[in-house]
C-alpha cells in the first residue's frame, strides 16, 4: 500500500467533548468531523432540530448559542464546547404547555407540515427579546434568513407579532406578582 | 453532504495559533466562524486533514475605535461589530454595508475578518476595507506584516497570505471631517449575495467650521464594488465631481455613472447577465450618490432601510 492510500483509510478522529444543551452538561465521545446538527439529532436524540440544505440557507437547523440564533449545520459539535447550546426543545417541549412562540404559532396557524417550525420558532424567540415590539417591516426582516415551503410566511409573521403580545402580557404578569410579593415581604 | 474526516485544534492563545500553523498549515486551514469554509467542507469542494479552530483563544476580540482608526478582531462578528455605536459613529458605512452581508443568524457567527481572509468578490467587507483604505495586520512564526488590500487581494477567494498566516485584526480608517460615506445593494432574496453593490465615500469642504451659511463644495468622491469586479477595485472620481456644489449634484450624475459603468467588468449567470449587472451598478451608484449628497454629515442610511431594498423588494 503506497503512502496516499495509507493514508486515506487513517483511522477517523475523534474526541470526548462536553455540550451543554438546554441545561443539561453532555459528555460525548464524537467524530471531529460531526456538526452539531448531526450530534443534537443523533447522539442527544433531540430530532426537533431539523436538517433541509446543509449550507446555511434554509434555517431549518437554526439553535441559539448563547442566546444568539445560529445554524447548528455550520458549527462542528467540538467548536461548540464552552457554550449554551439552546434547541427548540429547551424552548419548550411539553404539547400541553407550549412557550410562548410556540402558542402564538397554534393561535396564527404558522405552521403546516412543520419542517421549518423549529427553526422559525428558536429564531423569533431570540429575536422578541431583543425587540419586544417589532413592526410589520422588523417582523419580516427577522424571519427573512428562514425559508418555508407551505405557509406563505403571512402567518408566521402574525406569529412573531402574538410572541410579542404573550410575552409582553406575561411579562406584566411577572411584574405583577413581583410586586405583590416585594409588598407582602414588606 | 457532510466534511471528510479531519482533526479539530483549539488553540487558547495566539503562540498556539502560530505554532500550530507553522506545523498544519498547508493540510489544514483556520476556521474562525465557519460560515464560509463550513459550506466548502459540506460540500467537500475541500478536504483539509486539520482545521485550527481559533474561536476560543484569547486576545482576538478587540473591537476599539483608537484615534481614527477602527480595530476589528479576528473574532469580531460581522453582528458585533455592525451593532457598535463606537464603530457607527467613526464610520457609518461599516454597519450600513453589514445590514447587507446574509441574515442575522449567519452575521452572529460569521467574522468580518474571516469575510476578508475569504475574499469573495460578492462579500461586503473586503470592498470596504478597500474602500476606506484599511489594512490587515498579520502574523506569523515567522514574524508580523501588515497589508493593505491592494496587495492583500491577488484574484477572486485568493489572497497573498501564507499558510502560516493568521489575520490578527482589520483596520478601518474613520471618516475624515467632511465626509460621508453609504453603502447599497440589490440582491434577489433578502440575505443573498448581492447582484450588485456599491460603496461611496464623498468628501466635501465642509469641515465643521462655521461657514455662515454658505454651500459646501464636493471636493473628492471615490466609489468600490460588490459582485461586479473581481477583486476591491476602487475607482477615483474627483475629476468628474471636484468643485460642484452638494445641491448641484444632478449635473455630475451622469458622468460618475459612465465613468463607473466603464470602470466595473461583471460576468454573467444565472441569476443576471452582464448587461443587466452593469445596469443596475450604474442604477444603484446615481441613488446612492444622491441620498449623499442630501445627508448631514456622515452618511449611512437611516434605520436600515434602503431605497433599492424597498424597491427592490420581491
Ligand atoms: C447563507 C449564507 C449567506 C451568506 N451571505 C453573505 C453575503 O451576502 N455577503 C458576504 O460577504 N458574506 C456572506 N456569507 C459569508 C459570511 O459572511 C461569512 O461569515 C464570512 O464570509 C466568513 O467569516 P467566518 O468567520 O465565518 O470565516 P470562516 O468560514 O471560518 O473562514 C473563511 C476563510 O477565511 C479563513 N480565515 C478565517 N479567519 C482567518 C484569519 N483570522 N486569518 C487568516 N485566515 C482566516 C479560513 O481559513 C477560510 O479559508 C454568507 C454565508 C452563508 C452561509
Ligand atoms: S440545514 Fe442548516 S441552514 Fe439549512
Ligand atoms: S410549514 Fe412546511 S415548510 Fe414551513
């Protein structure tokens, strides 16, 4: 066997990494090679990350890191390391308790076959925290990076505005009884 | 659709870079945000066996506005550094042209200086580091050097670095008192790589001083190019504007706009023809000119909004 091929079939390199996703510390024992799409799907068995194009077009595979909505497809597992890796499932992943963005979702009918929600949904619950009253134009603009192939985005947009009015009324809320128990402790 | 088999590095400090790349370079490549090589690797249009991840090395992320010059970290994102008031405020068409560059998720991660290493003729950054007339600073084992884009860019995604070679930081020169500077773009899709684009920096004579009231003068106006040249090419065009009052600028739009259509050399695809490109370069170049020339000091557009956008819009 001459060196070239030698080579090319070397043993695939791998390394123990830690990943911390939705609150939980992983230690994983992964290729260098492997995304951090492939490893939430594969190896944490959190399959609501979805996979469309692979080269940061569609946002099907958008996650938070640190707060921040990034592709999952264009970040190896081992880079990821040292942040907060947050998944539609960290979101909320209980059907009778949706989050927020999620209910504002059944309240629009954002979704049809869904592929695309996760993505929309890790992306617009960055986005309303930051912008807690976008316009119709900053609306657009955020889920602009997202593709989906059934709804004609109309009510996905609605959605990002009924993210804002549940947050913003269960932010009230939060105040609300902040204050009822900062008087009680008084 | 996934990389071939390769070894991640993740050096903690320059040296390591350094003396990593010193052993891996020519198997291997930096990767700072990855949104440029990741796509490449997924794709396998390359197979390095070593990628030196330098994400998590210190002393890579200034973002510092020092005297005039604004100083970019090889790990400042293209989010970071378009959200920077220091930044907007010494040079207004830095965020203005990185509104354009993709869409949020990928401007979070994707570098500015990773833009300029990669050196796509479509890609924002390295046009306007050209245009304001900036320069990288560069280091090595070997040593350290610093390269203005002239010399940087040798042809399209290439440049004249070694193997061994990391961009340690961008340099941007602030804007000179007087001056104005905007950036604009039609792109097919929102977050697309731009048909076509155009920064300008417009110098004129009124320099803060009180004038009493009377007109300020244009005295220079240079003019770079997003997806219509091969590499930053920046074209000077003082001799058609020097003299002419900022409320009189319809009379030179029409020479700035042959001059520039002249200058640009676009190719043909599936997206726009050449013919097409060259159009909307010159299109883009008379409005940009004009909103300059109404602006107050600085320039960079408002809110974001861009009149080709809304225009332009699907
Ligand atoms: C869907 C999509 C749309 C996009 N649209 C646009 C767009 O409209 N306009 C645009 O400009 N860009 C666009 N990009 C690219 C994006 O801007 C990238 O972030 C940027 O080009 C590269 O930065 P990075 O940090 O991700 O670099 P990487 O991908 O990590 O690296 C890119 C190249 O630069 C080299 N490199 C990186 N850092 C250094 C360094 N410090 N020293 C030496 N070499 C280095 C790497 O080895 C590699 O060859 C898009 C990307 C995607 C996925
Ligand atoms: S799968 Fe990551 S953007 Fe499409
Ligand atoms: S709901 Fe089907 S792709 Fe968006």
């Amino acid at each position: 066997m001459n060196q070239m091929t030698s080579n090319e079939t070397m043993a695939e390199p791998t390394s123990t990494i830690r990943l911390s996703v939705n609150g939980r510390d992983h230690v994983l024992e992964v290729p260098d090679r492997k995304l951090l799409s492939d490893v939430l799907r594969q190896d944490l068995s959190l399959t609501g990350t979805h996979v469309g194009c692979e080269h940061g077009v569609c946002g099907a595979c958008t996650v938070q890191l640190d707060g921040d909505p990034i592709r999952s497809c264009l970040i190896f597992a081992a880079s990821a390391q040292d942040h907060e890796v947050t998944t539609v499932e960290g979101i909320g992943d209980d059907p009778e308790n949706p989050s927020d963005v999620q209910q504002a979702f059944i309240d629009s009918h954002g979704l049809q076959c869904g592929f695309c929600t996760p993505g929309f949904i890790t992306t617009i619950d960055a986005f309303v925290d930051e912008n807690p009253d976008p316009t119709e134009e900053e609306a657009r603009e955020a889920i602009s990076g997202n593709l989906c192939r059934c709804t004609g985005y109309q009510n996905i947009v609605k959605a990002v505005h009924r993210t804002a009015e549940l947050r913003a009324a269960c932010g009230k809320q939060h105040s609300e009884t902040d204050e009822e128990a900062s008087e009680a402790n008084r | 659709m996934k990389p071939s088999p390769l070894r991640i590095h993740r050096p903690k400090t320059i040296e390591e870079i350094l003396e990593l790349l010193s052993v891996h370079g020519t198997s291997g490549k930096i990767i700072a945000g990855g949104q440029s090589l990741v796509p490449v690797l997924n794709m396998r249009l390359a197979a390095p066996r070593n990628l030196i991840d330098i994400t998590s090395a210190a002393g890579l992320d200034e973002l510092e506005v020092v005297g005039d010059e604004i100083r970019v970290g090889a790990l400042v994102s293209h989010r970071r550094l378009e959200r920077d008031p220091a930044t907007t405020s010494a040079n207004p068409i830095l965020a203005d042209a990185l509104r354009h560059v993709a869409h949020p998720a990928i401007r979070n991660r994707g570098t500015t200086v990773g833009s300029i290493a990669h050196a796509d003729p479509n890609g924002e950054m390295p046009m306007i580091l050209a245009l304001t007339g900036g320069w990288v600073e560069v280091r090595s084992v070997r040593g350290a050097r610093s390269l203005t884009t002239e010399s940087l860019n040798v042809g399209p995604l290439e440049t004249c670095l070694e193997p061994d070679e990391l961009i340690t930081s961008a340099v941007f020169p602030a804007l000179r008192p007087g001056q104005r500077a905007g950036f604009d773009e039609l792109a097919r899709r929102s977050g697309d790589y731009g048909l076509a684009g155009v920064g300008m920096i417009l110098s004129t004579d009124d320099n803060g001083v009180d004038r009493a009231g009377a007109e300020a003068t244009i005295t220079g106006l240079k003019a770079g190019f997003v997806s219509v040249t091969d590499i930053p090419d920046i074209i000077e065009l003082d001799e058609f504007v020097a003299g002419t009052p900022l409320s009189q600028v319809s009379t030179i739009l029409d020479d700035v706009i042959s001059a520039i259509k002249g200058f640009i050399d676009p190719g043909g695809d599936i997206h726009a023809s050449a013919d097409y490109r060259r159009h909307l370069t010159g299109v883009i170049a008379g409005r940009l000119l004009k909103r300059l020339s109404r602006q107050r000091d600085g320039g960079g557009s408002p809110a974001g909004g861009s009149e080709m956008r809304q225009e332009g819009a699907r």
